[in-house]
C-alpha cells in the first residue's frame, strides 16, 4: 500500500499533526531551520533543491505509550517508541504511528536464546522490527508480549 508523499519536513509535521489528532492526541513540535541549526548543515550536506533551507522538527505526542518522531532534511525519520529507536521513511511516518494506536504492535519473546523483539506491522508493508533488551520492557512494552 502506497502512502501519500510527504515531500517537506513540514508536510510531514502535518500528516503527523493530523494522525495523533484523529488518535486524540496532543503534539509538541520544535523545528530547527537552517543550515546553522539542522544536522545536514553541520555535514554541509545540501537540501533536496539548490538554495532550500535545511528544515528538521522534533515531535513529542502526548499519552502511552512515550512516543517522538524526529524528522531529517532527506527523507528520513526516527521514531522512538517507548525509548525504541525505528528508521522509518518519512512517507511512512503517519501509517506506522497509527498501527501503534490501533494496536499492530506486539513483543515476540523467544526463550532460547533469549530475546524479545518489537514488531509493529504497518498494512502494505514489510513489519518493522527492533531488538528489546529486558531492561527496555516497559509496563506498556510488557503487556504486549506474545
């Protein structure tokens, strides 16, 4: 399933914006704009365009579980869920956040040898998947073990 394109950072802060409204959820956003502020100036690395303004945000959603979405000049985005760190695509950013709030998250717990794994499954796309150490396993993470 293709996702709308999300062309800017601030399209995405909308798209964002949007999704955690319709989960009844509050965003914070702090954006650093410019070449002085944003990561890709510190590379000196250049925007998508000739002459564009490096644009980054920061997104803090209220509510459990914790949950922030940082989003990067060339279509990159970290989304950290419960102090787990996902790269998603920036397109893809509204899809996952709401699989997490409709509940297309699960921990995958293996006893040998052991691990957990958080797997959350976005329709139309290969699940995303990141390592849990049992020091992570939250009480939201916990109740979402199979």
């Amino acid at each position: 399933m293709s996702h709308p394109p999300l062309p800017s950072t601030q399209s995405a802060v909308f798209a964002v914006e949007a999704m955690a409204a319709r989960h009844g959820r509050e965003v914070r956003a702090s954006h650093d704009i410019g070449r002085d502020q944003t990561f890709a100036g510190l590379v000196g690395a250049d925007g998508p365009e000739l002459g564009a303004v490096p644009h980054e945000a920061l997104l803090e959603i209220a509510g459990h579980p914790e949950i922030t979405v940082r989003l990067f000049v060339h279509d990159e985005a970290v989304v950290t869920l419960d102090g787990i760190a996902f790269d998603v695509p920036r397109d893809s950013v509204p899809a996952f956040l709401n699989s997490v709030w409709t509940g297309l998250v699960h921990v995958r717990q293996r006893t040998f040898p052991p691990s957990c794994t958080l797997i959350v499954t976005v329709p139309g796309e290969p699940g995303y998947r990141e390592a849990v150490t049992y020091h992570h396993l939250s009480p939201w993470l916990a109740g979402k073990t199979r």
